[in-house]
C-alpha cells in the first residue's frame, strides 16, 4: 500500500504523527537495548541441552490458531543446581530438536531467567524497533521539511509567520 499526499501541506500534518512514533520506539528500542545490556553485564555463561519442546497453540493476528514451540533447556547454574527454564522464545518450526546443546546466559541470583546466548534472542528485538524507529523519524522529519518548504515557497517566509501568528492568536495562544 502507498500512501500519496495531495500536497506538501499533507505531508507536513502527517509528520506530526510519524515523528512522535518515531521517537517513541527510539526510546522503547533503547530500553529494551539497556534491559538486555544489563542482563548479559550480570549473566552467568552456561551451556543447556532441550530437554522437552512445548507446543502452544495461539491465535494469530489473521484469527488463524498457530503453533510455536518453545525449547526446555535443562543446565547446571553455578552453584551447582540443576534447572530446567521454557525459553521465552518459540517458533515454528521448532528452532531446536530434543538433545540439542544450546549456549545460553542465566542470573545467578535467579537461574530461572534464562536467555539464549544469540544474536537473534538478545539483541534482534531491539535493533529491530530502533530500526524501525530510526525509519520512522527520518520520513517524518523529511515530510515536516518538505511541507515547511513547500508553505514558506507558496506564501512567503512573512506570509508563513503571519499565518502562524493568526492561528496562533485565534486558538488563545
């Protein structure tokens, strides 16, 4: 689907929605970064063996039910007890098998939080909304330029701020 404005004025309105977006999951994807950062500064390294995949049946956003199956990792923390965690993230089809030697990282002061030690468990997530975030700020300040130009260029710079100033005044500002 593509969005086509009619004219700049459009675009510029339209920035004040995709720059607010933007910078919202700029802040929710450095959060989500700073949680997983501090997690990997205090994590315990381990390696686990998939003892068990639980299948879980959800509905998806089409109202499909689907099928994700998440690995029990079964590992020793260092103090010598013997846990097994459900990890947190599932899939399907399954990314591991019954058997499976898995790297993962764990709190010692609380096994049962437990992350696979991937890229694609820690860090993805967050990269992935700062991404987007990054994307969404950057078309919304380049719809907010373009309008700017496109107002200042059909009325003036003077004209621009006597309409702002009009509005301004008219909404008791």
């Amino acid at each position: 689907m593509k969005v086509r404005f009619k004219n700049p004025l459009s675009q510029f309105i339209f920035s004040f929605i995709t720059i607010p977006v933007g910078v919202a999951m700029l802040i929710f994807g450095n959060w989500w970064h700073s949680q997983n950062q501090a997690f990997v500064d205090i994590a315990q390294p381990a390696t686990g063996r998939v003892v068990e995949l639980v299948a879980e049946t959800r509905r998806n956003n089409e109202g499909r039910q689907a099928t994700y199956y998440y690995p029990v990792i079964a590992f020793t923390a260092i103090d010598g007890t013997a846990m097994q965690v459900k990890s947190s993230t599932g899939s399907n089809p399954p990314s591991h098998r019954v058997g499976d030697t898995v790297s993962i990282l764990y709190n010692p002061q609380n096994p049962a939080e437990m992350h696979e030690n991937s890229f694609w468990s820690l860090w993805f997530p967050s990269y992935l909304i700062l991404g987007f975030g990054g994307l969404f700020l950057l078309v919304g300040v380049s719809m907010a330029i373009n309008g700017l130009l496109w107002m200042i260029g059909t009325v003036g710079l003077l004209g621009f701020l006597i309409q702002m100033w009009r509005r301004n005044r008219s909404s008791g500002g």
